[in-house]
C-alpha cells in the first residue's frame, strides 16, 4: 500500500507542471492557433486564382473577395482587443477559431456550387464575398487576444523575439497552405476540398484551446505609468496615438506592398509558364513554399542568431522587400520571379515581427490588447487595396512591383528618419530595465 500511495505521488508530482512549463505549452498552443489560421488563409489563396478562372470570375474580383473580410476584419479588431481586457483572452481566440472554421465550411459550400455551375459566376462571387466575411468579422478575435496574451507573459526585452515567433507562424502557412491545398484536391470535392480541409483542423485546434489553454493573467506593472498610458490611449482612435502611429503607418503600407504580392503571384505565374489554372498550382506552390522558407529563416533564425531589435528589423525589412520587388518587375521567367519573391519574402519577414513588437513596446502593459486590436486591424485594412494593384497589373505588367518598390523604399527611409522607429529599441532597453527595478523593490517589499 505504501508503495502504491508512493507511485501515485510520484506521478501527481511529475503531472504538476511549473509556471514555466505552463507559459511554455500556452505559448505551444497559441502557435498552433496562429498556424491554423495561416496555413487556412494561405493554402485558400494559393487556389483562389484557379477558383475563379474554373468558374469564371473575373481576376480583379477574385482578390476583391478578400476586401470585404479585410474591412470588417479592421473595423472588429479593436472590438475584440477590448472585449478581451474585459472577458479573457481565451473566450476570444476560441471565438476567432470558430468564426475561421463557420467561414471555411461556407466558402467550401459556395466553390462547390460554382463548381458544378449550380449559379452564375456573378451570383457565387456574392455568396463567395459573404461567406469569406464570416472570417473577418468573428475569425478577427483570435490575433489581437493572442497577441495580448503573449504580451501578458513576457518582458519588453523578450518580446521581440515571441513575437517573432509568433511571427514564423505566417511563414509555416505560406509554406504548408499551398502545399496541404493541393493534397486536398480531390475528385468529389475538387477545388473546395482544401477549405472543408482547414475546417476540420481548425475545429480540433478549438479543442485543444478549450481543453489545455489556461486563461492568460497579465504581468503587474506600475499603477502611475498604467494610468498614464490608459489615459493616452482613450484620448482618442488608436491611429492618432502618437507613439503608436509611425508603427501603424509602417504597418499598413508594408502589409499592403506584401498583401498585393502574395495575391498577384498565382495570376503572374499562370501568365509566366502560359500553363491551365490547375496545371500551375504545382509552380505556385513551389514559389510559394520558396519563398516561405526563406521568412522562416529570417524569423526563426537570423533574428535570433543577430538579436535583431525592432530597429533592425524595420529597417532590414523595407530595404530587401524593395530589393526584391525591383527585381521582380524585372523577371523575364519564371525561375528570376522565384528568386525575387525570396528575397521580397525575406524582407517581409522581418517587417511583421518589425512594427509588431515595436507597438506593443511603445505602450504601456494595460494597453498592450488595444495595442494588438490596432495592429491586427492594419494588418486586415490593407488587403482592401490589393485590387488596385492587380487592375495596375493588367494593364502594366511591372507596374504594381514598380509601385512596391517606391513604397518600400520610402519605407526604408522612413525608419531611418523617424524618431519613434529610429529609437524603439533604446526605449525598450529603458523601460525595461526600470521595470525589472520595481518588480525587484516588489519582490523586496514582500519578503
């Protein structure tokens, strides 16, 4: 008996996770959420171009199906950032992943019927509009309540790197979306196949939130600098905050140059290897994948390897996305727009995690949820704009790139010049020593 009440201690004792091994299967766990909905979201757009050329829908209209999500995307961010502060964060990711799978299901149904011809083209693109809106409007929940919460758990000087991290996410999906997309084109289901696909994984991601995610308790912080730092932020709309507008003006231009490439790259090399919708998936794929990689190494090792502060990384990033987008209006085949989408792929990956962690830096600990829903609202506002590039694109093939290059450009000497990106990381080194400072005068005052 002894023995047996021995074991059963012994196992309760090694099931008793330490808060570390808690922060580290919750961060486990939020990547798996960011994951999903990259893999979902990517693996979608890969497929779309052939979507609507089988059916019949105009180019132009096709990445406009995008543009309704993305704007209640950035109308419903900071919603759900407040309504995290106030509900949880948990309550909110489960929302997001639940608005991305009802989204799926329905754009699934709706490719489906355009398929088989069940409607017109015009009449599907509506319900294809409709159903993508799901997504939006409710799948809007889960990044700014993710992003809260990894702010939550770590220091200033950690959370560059965990966003970066985080970051990689996007980088997973733009390399395992298209290739899970084309594994899930199968005869019955044909192009819808991969959506019902990323439903069903993204409903036992739900699960696993539900069951293993625990509910995020932010880090205590100076009750003087929060009052001050809330005072800020409800003074008005979070663009006109002045130390979070450089990062949003960043943001947006940035996503919208990397937004307006990922959309127009399955068109281009439809029209670059003069091959059927279907029968260039496996070069999209390949370029994607390609490209992907390359984000993945920058996110998961270069930024580690050179701890790349914000700075470095805004500064990093525009240069070579401005690189690549030259040489892309430049390709003359298919295997130069590979490179030049690597490159442009590389650049980007730094800007994400760049104007990202830099935000969340330049504010204070309570607003890091209105911080996130500004960020996330930025990243779904530019896809509004992607149509724009393509109508250029049709009319003036290196036209869009021409344009990205100047942006990005401008970019680059915009974190140079501006004194909030020029000195984030000094910023973020000061305060975060001060707040090691007071939790060390707590940790005296306790004991």
């Amino acid at each position: 008996m002894n023995a047996l009440q021995s074991a059963l201690a012994s196992l309760r004792n090694r099931a008793a996770a330490t808060p570390e091994q808690v922060r580290k299967r919750a961060f486990a766990i939020l990547f798996a959420v960011s994951v999903t909905t990259a893999v979902g979201n990517n693996g979608m757009q890969s497929v779309l171009p052939a979507i609507g050329r089988q059916i019949g829908i105009p180019d132009p209209m096709v990445t406009a199906i995008y543009s309704l999500s993305a704007l209640l995307w950035a109308l419903s961010s900071p919603f759900w950032a407040r309504a995290s502060d106030l509900r949880g964060r948990k309550p909110l990711i489960l929302l997001g992943l639940g608005g991305f799978v009802i989204s799926m299901i329905a754009c699934g149904a709706v490719v489906s019927a355009g398929a088989r011809h069940m409607a017109a083209p015009m009449i599907i693109f509506v319900f294809f509009l409709l159903a993508r809106a799901l997504f939006g409007l409710f799948g809007s929940a889960a990044n700014p309540a993710s992003q809260a919460y990894i702010a939550d758990q770590t220091s200033l000087e950690q959370r560059t790197q965990s966003m970066s991290t985080l970051a990689g996410a996007f980088g997973l999906g733009t390399i395992f979306g298209p290739l899970a997309a084309a594994m899930f084109v199968l005869p019955i289901v044909g192009l819808s196949g991969p959506m019902f696909a990323f439903a069903i994984i993204a409903a036992g991601v739900m699960f696993v939130v539900l069951r293993w995610l625990p509910e995020s308790h932010p880090v205590k912080v100076d009750t003087d600098q929060a009052s001050t730092g809330m005072t800020q932020m409800k003074s008005g709309p979070f663009w006109m905050d002045p130390r979070l507008r450089p990062f949003l003006i960043y943001g947006f231009l940035a996503s919208t140059c990397q937004t307006a490439m990922i959309q127009m790259l399955g068109f281009l090399i439809i029209d670059k290897v003069h091959l059927s919708p279907l029968a260039a998936l496996d070069y999209i794929k390949m370029a994607m994948m390609t490209g992907a990689i390359a984000g993945l190494m920058a996110q998961w090792g270069l930024i580690r390897m050179f701890r790349m502060s914000p700075r470095d990384l805004l500064r990093w990033g525009a240069g070579l996305g401005c690189a690549g987008s030259v040489i892309m209006a430049l390709a003359p085949d298919y295997w130069t727009l590979v490179i030049a989408y690597t490159v442009s792929s590389l650049g980007f990956a730094f800007t994400r995690p760049g104007f990202t962690a830099g935000a969340s830096l330049s504010v204070a600990q309570p607003e890091q949820a209105a911080a996130a829903g500004a960020i996330a609202a930025v990243n779904g506002l530019n896809v509004i704009l992607a149509p724009l590039f393509l109508l250029l694109y049709e009319r003036v093939r290196p036209g869009p790139f021409v344009v990205s290059a100047v942006i990005l450009a401008g970019l680059t000497i915009y974190a140079y010049a501006n004194p909030a990106l020029r000195t984030v990381s000094d910023a973020a080194a000061s305060e975060d020593e001060a707040t090691e400072s007071l939790l060390e005068k707590s940790d005296e005052g306790a004991v």
